[in-house]
C-alpha cells in the first residue's frame, strides 16, 4: 500500500513540474484533432456517414502545402513579412487542395452510391477503398520516405508560461484555428449556405422539398471540411514532415475527438479535440508515453460505453 | 534429267547443311553457356523509410560481383535482389524466395537485424550462408546456427562503446535510455542501459514503439511528450535505440522542450534520410552517432570508393556499410573459387551452400576491410575495439568524419 502511495506522489512531484509544457503540447495537438474531426463530424450530420478517406485529404493537404514551400522557398529560411506571406500560402494551398479533393472524393466515392440509394455498408467499404487508393498513390508518387517541410520561419520558444516554453509553432496554429472556427461557425449558423447544410442534416427529404439543392448542400460540405483538414494537414507536416501514410494516426485520434464531443456536432468536435489532446498529453506524467495512443482509444471505448452520444451530444441540424 | 537430279541434290545438300547447321549454331550458344552462372542474393531494404542501407550495401556486392566477372573466372555470377523493407514480417517471404533460386549460393544480407532474426530459420533448414553486412543485433549470434556470418562488430561492442563515451568521455552521470521496441533497438539500448548500470550512473529506461514515420503505427506524439519529461528529468545524456526515421522525431522534441544535454544513437540512426526528415535541421545539431565502421571495418577507399561511386552515384564516405558488403561478396567468391567448377557442377545446391559455409568458418580473408575471420557464431574474432565510429552532427548532412573507439 504505502509502494502505491509512493507511486503516485512520486507521479504527482514529477507531474507538478512537467503539467504546463505537457497542457499546452496537448493543445497543440488538439487543435490539429479538432480541425480533422470537423471535417468528419460535417459529413456525418449530411450524410449519417464516417468518411474514413478524411485522413487522405489530411495528409493530401500536408503534401501540397509541402510542394508549394519546397517550390515557393527553396533552401533559404524566410524571416518577418516573407515568413507570415508563405505560412498563409502553406495553408491556402492545403487548403484548397484539400477541398478539391474532397469534393472530388464526394463526387466519386459517394454520389454514385447515393444516386442508387445504396446500403450504408457500400458507403463504408467505398470509403475505405478510397482511402486506400490514396494512400499507395501518394507511396508510389511521393515516396514512402518522409521528408521535412521547408520551414517558412525559425522556430523557436517565443515566450514562456508558468515555465512552460511556447513555441512559434504553437501561436501559428492557435491563431489559424480559432480564425476558421469562427468563420465556419458563422457560416453554418448566420448564412444562407449553413441553413442549408443544417436543413438536410436535420431532414434531407423535407429539405429538398423546401428547395434546398442536396447535391449542392452536401458538395460544400466536403468543400468546408476538406478545407480544415487540409490546412490541418499542412500545419501537422510544418511539425513533422509528410508521409504518404501520414494521415492515418491523427485522423483516427480525431474521429475519437468528434465522437468524443457528439458526432454531427461542430462546437462538440473542438472540445473533443482540445480534450483528447490534453488528456493524452498528461497522461504521460502517470504512464510510458508509449501508452499515448492507448489512453486515446481507451478514452473513445470509455465514451462509447457510457456516453454514446459525446459529451455534447448528438445535435445533428440543430444551431450549430 | 540429270539436271532435275542435280535440284534435288543440291535441294537434299541445302536442307542437310540447315539441319546440320542448326545444331551447331545451337551447340555455339550452348558452348558459351557451359560456363555455368551462380547467384548471390541480396537481401535488405531497397525500398522503404530505410532503403538507404539496402542502396548501400547492395552496390558494394554489385561492384564485388562486377569486377569478378571482368576477370575471366570460370563461372559467372549474377546478383539477385529481394527486398525486405528491413521489416521482419516481410523478410521470411523474400527468404523462402531466395533459397528457391536453383543456383543461389548465399545471401549477403540481411541486412537489418530484425529481419536476420525472423528469416534466419528458412535460411538456416536451407543450409543458405548468410553473409550479413549490417546486422549487429547481438542474439543473432547466440542461435547455435552455422550459416550466420556478419562482417561487422555486433551491438554489444558497439553498445559498450556508445556507453563508454557517454560515460568516460563525456562524463554522464545520469542517462535516459530509449528503444523502438524492434529487435535491434531494444537489442542494444538493453547493452548501453548494463554498461552504464554496472558503472553506477542513473539509468531510466523508456520505450518508444516506432512510430507511422517508420511505417509502424505509434503516433508521433509521444515524442514531444516524452521529451517533456525528459526536459524535467534532467539527465546527462539521452541514448536512442532505433532507426533514423524515429531519431528524427525524437530530436526536434527534444530541442523544442528546451533539453540540453546529450543525445546519441547508434547505426540505426546513421542514414542520410535522418538529414531530409528532421525538423528543423538544426535541431540535430551537437547529436552523435555511432556505428560499427571504424578502424579494421572502415569504408571503401581510393579506386574502389571511385568505383563505387561511379556505379551507385552514392558517396562512399557517407555509405555505411558499403565496404562490408563489398567484402562479404568477394569472401563468398572466394568460396566459390576455392570449391571449383567440378565440384560445384556434381554438388547439389545445399552441398554447395554448405560448402560455403564450411569454407567461411575455416578461411581468414584480407579484405578491404582488414582482415575476415569468423568465430563459431558468425561474429567476426577479436573484441572490436577500435572499430566503433563516433559521429557529431554539425551541419546539414550526415557527418563523415569519425573518431574510432
């Protein structure tokens, strides 16, 4: 008993110490989680359908971005104006690729089977298949070496919290983050197009009945959520570089993140990515960090045992 | 008449000499055949996160196989290539592969240790010598078989040494030691984590699976985590079990945590790619490196590095194991030579292998890399001191200039 006691105060001393550099590292990845599980939780609320191919538009968003750079910046490292110029040119590129190739994704993988009004199975196994297919063509294009992205600045701790140092890194992607969280808050809550998308997610029959154009409707929900998770890819890869097969172990943890906030609910998706995150990131002050990814998972079987519908639950259509 | 018979002569003459004169062209081909052809095997990665040693090493046995063959010997030899990944779930499969080639002979190979370990069985109820390059780990020796040959020091000599400078040279006190969980990692982060125990430095020992940058499935997060608490645990040195696509992680959270101490791993690590994957480059700075190529298993030099280079378009300088390979293809020639084409043409392939084997146990070879000779195990004799090369990373490429331990 008293082996357990100092188990824990040791743990706790220790935890003391490393809690804030730990919290804000598990921000940092719950903002990339969050930004992926929007994109998933936009497609379910339309569609009732997990697009397990996001990860491809993740890591598809990382390696444009990573072209644009490795073309735009060459050897040199940029500095002031030219740095903040090439960071939003990184993102618009993973961006845009990232909704082409969504709305691509759309337009191929699913509509086809919507069109003949195919079992729920078909759309799953037409996803993963996709997902496959982009894996091994970027392998095969892109090389299954990873490779770094040409940094469009210096990083470095740019001040520190409680003794926690706060890199460059981190500003940049709080900063794009909550810019777009805002936006497409606004956009599915106060425009024409967002009652749109939450008039078919709540019923696509009565929707279209009202004039709402489906197809449409669903197309720029690929668009927007094609958006976030390709900027998303291309602030991971800023990080750690891309790979061909870089999108999978993010995007797993981000569908945890959108079904730990509520699947189908966008404000739900940031909470259960900033809260993934963060648990995961502390967690390695009481286990081996190797159990990373255990605790993440552990925390998706724990929601689903307890609270199926997320912690803000299921609020497919409603305000946001 | 006469006439008509003379057509049909010369009809019956001209069909003749077809007859006959296929056969001969037949024979004149056959003739140049009769030279009969071996193969050597490569095995490693060609392609994949760590394809650069396959690259390396699998020109270094092209080069050795070359230059016999412009050298009028009386058999030709021809290099096969199978491709592990350097995964062990992958390497039984290309090993089953090999050892159905009817003329393959011996393997230079594998060349990481984790897949030696899990093809060495098929290898071994093939009677197939495998003459690996690079393989360090150190249970590879241990296995009581009689194929296994390695042109290197393993990794308890490389451990000890990679322990020994961080300990004596740069006076540690206390060190981290991690490991990929793959079998060369634990391998000798397990020698490293001894030798610093039985000298009473504080050890803490932590296990990084390797993650999807190595084409495994751990996230790379736990990089920046674990670097978090080693930021706050303060050791003297961090010691690196495992591959460069890993290293790369582990480097940059190591820096963005603000660690200053000293970071190292071991051949594992030594890869170019290491140099294009991490980030920010210069988070690499002030690392060290190690791998066993050093003194008597140095590089190739002079006419052969040229050689080398113009064959494979690839630096000898920054080409570990390119000597190895090189010497691993002429020992097994040697072999070859020794066993003779009379005997090689009424042996059966697993006589012949076993031959081979025989041959390599009882011979000592003057090689590019010194002199070759073999324990009992497959490790090379003597106690490998001096030839661990210690590397710092100073710049953007991969270091070349080594001081030997």
């Amino acid at each position: 008993m008293s082996g357990f006691f100092h188990y824990f105060s040791s743990h706790f001393e220790s935890f003391r110490g490393e809690f804030w550099a730990l919290f804000f590292g598990g921000i940092g990845s719950g903002i990339i989680y969050a930004m992926v599980a929007i994109g998933y939780t936009m497609v379910y609320g339309v569609l009732r359908l997990i697009n397990f191919a996001h990860s491809e538009i993740f890591m598809i968003g990382g390696f444009s971005g990573f072209f644009v750079l490795k073309y735009g910046i060459g050897s040199s490292t940029p500095s002031g104006l030219s740095s903040v110029f090439f960071v939003i040119l990184g993102i618009l590129a993973g961006g845009i690729a990232g909704s082409l190739s969504a709305v691509v994704l759309e337009r191929v993988a699913y509509r086809p089977l919507r069109k003949r009004g195919a079992p729920k199975i078909a759309y799953l196994i037409s996803a993963i298949g996709a997902s496959y297919f982009l894996i091994n063509i970027a392998a095969k294009e892109f090389g299954r070496i990873g490779q770094s992205m040409v940094q469009p600045y210096t990083d470095h701790a740019v001040f520190t919290i409680f003794g926690a140092p706060i890199q460059m890194y981190t500003i940049i992607i709080l900063i794009v983050s909550v810019l777009m969280f805002l936006a497409l808050d606004r956009i599915v809550s106060a425009t024409k197009l967002g009652r749109g998308i939450r008039a078919v997610a709540q019923d696509s029959e009565t929707a279209s009945l009202m004039g709402v154009n489906i197809d449409k409707t669903i197309a720029v929900t690929f668009l927007l959520g094609g958006f976030l998770g390709g900027v998303a890819g291309f602030l991971y890869a800023m990080n750690f570089g891309v790979l061909y097969s870089m999108g999978f172990t993010p995007a797993l943890k981000a569908f945890t993140a959108a079904v730990l906030g509520g699947i189908g609910n966008l404000r739900g998706a940031v909470l259960g990515g900033l809260i993934l995150g963060i648990v995961e990131s502390l967690s390695v002050s009481f286990v081996n960090p190797a159990y990373i990814d255990v605790v993440a998972f552990a925390i998706l079987i724990l929601v689903l045992m307890f609270r199926p519908t997320g912690i803000l639950g299921e609020r497919l259509g409603r305000d946001a | 008449m006469k006439n008509r018979l003379n057509k049909t002569v010369a009809a019956l003459a001209t069909g003749a000499l077809l007859l006959v004169a296929v056969p001969v062209a037949g024979f004149a081909s056959a003739g140049a055949a009769t030279k009969p052809v071996y193969v050597i095997g490569y095995e490693g990665p060609l392609t994949g996160p760590a394809n650069q040693y396959g690259l390396n090493e699998v020109y270094g046995l092209q080069l050795a196989v070359n230059q016999w063959n412009a050298n009028n010997l009386p058999f030709t030899l021809e290099v096969k290539q199978f491709d592990d990944q350097g995964s062990g779930t992958l390497s039984p499969a290309q090993a089953a592969a090999a050892v159905a080639v009817p003329n393959l002979v011996a393997v230079v190979g594998p060349a990481f240790s984790g897949a030696t370990h899990a093809a060495q069985p098929t290898y071994e109820a093939a009677k197939m010598p495998i003459v690996t390059p690079s393989a360090t780990a150190v249970g590879l020796a241990t296995t009581g078989a009689n194929n296994f040959f390695r042109m290197v020091y393993g990794d308890d000599v490389q451990g000890t040494a990679d322990a020994n400078f961080l300990l004596k040279v740069k006076k540690a006190k206390s060190i981290t030691v991690i490991d990929d969980a793959t079998f060369y990692g634990a391998g000798i982060a397990k020698v490293v984590t001894d030798v610093a125990k039985a000298a009473k430095a504080k050890v803490v020992t932590t296990t990084l699976p390797q993650s999807t940058s190595c084409s495994a499935q751990a996230s790379v997060a736990q990089f920046a985590a674990a670097a978090t608490k080693i930021k706050n645990a303060k050791p003297d040195a961090v010691f690196y079990g495992g591959y460069a696509c890993d290293y790369a992680n582990l480097l940059p959270a190591l820096s963005k945590a603000g660690y200053k101490g000293i970071v190292m791993s071991a051949d594992g690590s030594y890869d170019a790619a290491l140099m294009t994957q991490v980030n920010p480059v210069s988070a690499a700075k002030g690392a060290w490196l190690s791998a066993a190529n050093c003194g008597s298993t140095g590089n190739l030099t002079g006419a052969t590095a040229a050689a080398y280079e113009a064959l494979s378009g690839i630096a000898p300088a920054s080409a570990l194991y390119d000597a190895q390979a090189y010497d691993a293809g002429n020992i097994i020639v040697a072999a070859l030579k020794s066993i003779g084409v009379t005997a090689l043409g009424t042996n059966t392939i697993t006589q012949t292998r076993s031959a081979i084997s025989a041959y390599l146990h009882a011979n000592t070879f003057d090689g590019v890399t010194g002199k070759i000779a073999f324990q009992a195990n497959g490790n090379l004799v003597g106690t490998g001191k001096g030839n661990i090369a210690i590397y710092q990373i100073t710049g953007k490429d991969l270091p070349t200039k080594k001081t030997c331990y």
